[in-house]
C-alpha cells in the first residue's frame, strides 16, 4: 500500500489539473535549469571536444585513473579491516561487565566520534614524524584517522547489535549452562552480526567517501588525480571541470554499488529467521564525516 | 603549553570562522532540505524524480570533492564569483558546498521522519473527516517532527564538523588551517590539538545531548 494513496483522495478534475499544472512548472523550472548550466559551459567552451577527448583515450585511464581508484580502494580497504578490527574490541569492550574496561573504552569512542576528521589526521600526519623520524605519513595518517573514527562509530553499532539481542537468548543460554564468554560467541554474536550487517557496510560507505580526505594532505588518489594531476597534463585544454565529473561518477557509482549492497543485506536480515534481533538502523548511528549514512531504503524510489 | 596560549587568538579567530560556516549552513541546508523534501513526497512524478536524483547524486559525492569543485570548478573556471573580497568569496562558497551537502542529510531525515507515522495514523484521520491539510498538520506533521530531532541532530553535528573540509576549496581562514599552519611553523603540539578538540567536543555533545534528551522527551509512546 502507498502512504500516498492514504494521504491523498484520489485527486478529482481540479485536483487533477493542478498536479498537471505543478508537473508542467516543474519541468520548466528543470529545463531552464539545465539550458543555464549547458549555456554557462558553452560560454566557457567546457564542450569542446579536446576538454573531453582526454576520458577516451585509453592511457588516461590506465595511467591516471585507475592508479588514482587503487589509491583511493587501498585506503579505503586498509581503513575498513582496521576499522572493523577497532570497532569489534572496543564495541565488546563498552558491553564489558568491568567498569574499568567499559568506562575507558567509552571514553576513546565519545571522543573519535566528536572530533573532526580532519584535524585528527592532520594530527596524525604531523605527529608521527616526531614519534618515529622522517618518512612518508601520508596514507598512514588517512588510514589511521579514517580508523579511529569509523572504528568509534562501528563500535556503537557492534554494542547496539548486541544490545538488540532480546533478552531471553542470554537468559535462556545462562540457563543451560554457558558462562559468559559462551553467551557472547555463540549466542549473542552470530545473531548481532547479522542485525548489525546492513549499518556496517552504510557506515563503510561514509569511509569510502571520506578516503578524499586524502586529497588535502596530498594523498595520491582519484580525487588528487582529478583535481591536481590530470588538468596540467592536458593544458591548453582546460579539463579540471571534465575531470571532476568523471572522477565524482566514479565516487558515485562506487558508493551507490556499496549502498545497494547495504539494502540487500537490510531485507535479507529483515527476513532471516537466524537471528531474533531487528536490524540496528542506521539512523542511530550519530553522523560522522558524511553525515547519517544513507538510509538503505532510499534509493531512487520513494 | 606554550604554543597553545601564543597561538590561541588565531586558533580562536579559526574556530569562530567555522562556527559562522556552521551558522550559515544549518540555515541554508534546513531550508533547501525542507524544499527537497517537499519534492520528494509531492504528488508530482517529475519533482519526485528531480528530489530523488539530487540527493542520490550530492549524497554519494565526497565532501571533499564537491567543495574542491566549488572554489576550483566553479569559482575559478565558471565564475561564479559572490563578492570581489577573495575572503567573502571563500566563505561563501563554502557555504554554498556544504550547505548543498548538508541538505541532502537533512531531507533524508525529514523523510525518515515522515515515514515513522504509522498508516493508521493518516487512516484514522481521514476516517473521521479530516481534510489533507488538517491531516497532515494536526496528525502527520506533529508525529513526524518529533521523530526527527535526533536525526536532525546528528545531521547538525555532522555538518559543525565538516566546516573543517573548507581548506579544500582553498578557504584558508578555518581552525584546522590554523592548526596546520601553527604545526608548520612551530612543529606539532599536542595542547593545540588537544585544545581544538575540546573546542569542538564543547559544541558538538551539548547539541547532542540536547536533541536526544528533546527527542526522548517529546517521543510518541506507541
């Protein structure tokens, strides 16, 4: 059933007409917003064939996109394992039964989640020179802050999974002999894992995103390639515009592929009968970075 | 320590740049967020469809890329220009970048919200005579705003913290250029970081657990 069927009567003659009449206006207003942005390229030559001709020659892929993808796909990997790896122990650790394992550990993940990302990683980047001498920090200092502060938001969604768990599985699983270690492994996680499935990989899509952190400490990866490196190889064509396209599709379709993922993974774990939990919604997960994640079920369709 | 009580007057003068970045953005975004929505439910096929490509497109942009964009791309290629003070126009676009940004979260919990209102809700309503507006603004719309206020939270918090991704369009006035630019001049110093941090800590939880203790507060039992 449609909230709109509810909503609304079915619209009569004048209402009919008037959402003729909003249909109509709203085309108009997206056509003259699309003539303003065709006629503003126009004026500055951004269809030119030599500004686009570049993104179909096969080198400019294989010697800058691509490397420039790898760059971005490796912080993002790096960043995730560590991330998931992070969140797990310290998750775990807020669910402790030890005030002095529980109370820290809650502490690193307020303070993560609160601090901006950036300054955590120029932080990083310029702290760890001191710490451990010269060397190239740069995809340490991206994968480190990318780490500690998705890793403080997965693990409010390790504990929140668990905490979805009803009640009656560890009652039930204390009753027939497990200790507490036993309730955790086999009872708890295997069920969490699955509610908590579709919140992670939301989450790992604001991790992807935020990989273009990079591009401000100079990082070599797609965005850097876009924006730093590909415009001065085509001079005099001016690609910087034709590039930031191509570059953000690719960010796009990448994090739209990962999204749709996520709402697989939704339905799947909404309909599974292997865990008594119901999914952990995103939309508890505080903003990071990227803001919520995105809803799993807002894609293209109402 | 010492580097932490020199520098404090630049550091403070970044700070309060990104908390009027912050300002600025939460009106705008709240604004174009409040439209976007309205497209994404009205009875229109096209504004539905326009909503719906906007958001699924900004959303899934890196920040980083989209504020790149707007002082490299935009500013500099297209001339889009807001004002002939360079520091006005960084700012502006800026805020211009992240308040498009920021929107697209802002829609996406107003619509969550809505859709927290159980079917019966509206049924009911329309059941004992209620017109679509009276619906809608005595049933639907008390009901929804209240479920969005922790979302709409987070989304604030997300955004005060992105006023520091500024530095990649070129916007040089923020903290976190002020930290860099400090750590280059006097190599790195954990009581700046530590500062800076707490700064933020100081505006983001309030508003955290302000909004969660309103959502709780204002929650409809069901």
């Amino acid at each position: 059933m449609n909230r709109a069927n509810v909503l609304f009567d079915a619209p009569g003659p004048r209402g009919r007409l008037r959402n003729h009449l909003l249909t109509a206006i709203g085309l108009v207003a997206l056509a003259a917003i699309g003539y303003f942005i065709y006629s503003k390229f126009e004026q500055k030559g951004q269809w030119q064939a030599e500004v686009w001709e570049p993104f179909i020659q096969p080198r400019v892929w294989t010697d800058f996109i691509l490397p420039g993808l790898r760059g971005t796909l490796v912080a993002a990997g790096l960043a995730a394992v560590c991330a998931l790896a992070f969140g797990a122990i310290f998750g775990l650790a807020r669910l402790s039964d030890h005030a002095w394992i529980r109370v820290p550990a809650g502490v690193v993940v307020e303070v993560f989640r609160a601090i901006p990302l950036l300054l955590l990683i120029f932080f990083i980047f310029y702290v760890m020179p001191q710490l451990l001498g010269g060397g190239d920090y740069v995809l340490f200092a991206l994968v480190a802050g990318l780490t500690l502060y998705n890793g403080s938001v997965l693990a409010e969604v390790v504990r929140a999974g668990v905490l979805a768990v009803p009640k009656g599985q560890s009652e039930a699983a204390y009753a027939i002999g497990l200790r507490k270690t036993g309730v955790l492994w086999r009872i708890l996680l295997p069920q969490a894992v699955t509610a908590m499935m579709p919140a992670i990989v939301s989450q790992l899509v604001v991790l992807l995103k935020d990989t273009a952190l990079g591009f401000i400490i100079s990082y070599v990866d797609l965005l850097s390639m876009g924006f730093r490196i590909i415009p001065p190889n085509f001079r005099p064509a001016d690609t910087l515009i034709s590039a930031a396209i191509v570059i953000g599709a690719i960010y796009i379709l990448l994090n739209m592929l990962l999204s749709a993922l996520a709402t697989w993974l939704e339905r799947r774990s909404r309909r599974s009968k292997k865990t008594a939990a119901p999914p952990v919604a995103p939309t508890n997960i505080p903003g990071g970075l990227g803001g919520r994640p995105p809803a799993p079920a807002a894609l293209g369709s109402e | 320590m010492d580097e932490l009580i020199r520098y404090a007057p630049d550091l403070a003068r970044g700070f309060a740049v990104n908390m009027q970045l912050a300002l600025a953005s939460a009106v705008l975004s709240l604004i174009l967020g409040t439209v976007l929505v309205a497209m994404r439910v009205s009875p229109t096929p096209v504004l539905r469809a326009a909503g719906a490509a906007y958001v699924n497109i900004v959303r899934n942009t890196p920040l980083t890329l989209l504020l790149a964009f707007c002082a490299l791309g935009l500013s500099d290629k297209m001339g889009l220009v807001f004002s002939q003070n360079p520091s006005t126009n960084g700012f502006l676009l800026v805020t211009m970048g992240l308040s498009l940004y920021t929107a697209t979260f802002v829609c996406e919990a107003l619509r969550a919200g809505i859709n927290t209102v159980p079917f019966g809700q509206a049924e009911a309503a329309r059941a004992i005579g209620l017109t679509f507006s009276q619906s809608l603004r005595l049933i639907i719309l008390p009901q929804a705003f209240r479920a969005v206020i922790a979302p709409l939270g987070s989304v604030m918090i997300a955004m005060i913290k992105n006023t520091t991704v500024a530095v990649a369009a070129g916007y040089l006035a923020d903290v976190a250029f002020a930290m860099k630019d400090t750590f280059d001049k006097t190599g790195v110093s954990i009581p700046i970081f530590i500062g800076i941090a707490l700064a933020f800590m100081a505006v983001v939880l309030p508003i955290g657990l302000f909004t969660g203790w309103l959502s709780r507060k204002l929650a409809v039992a069901r």
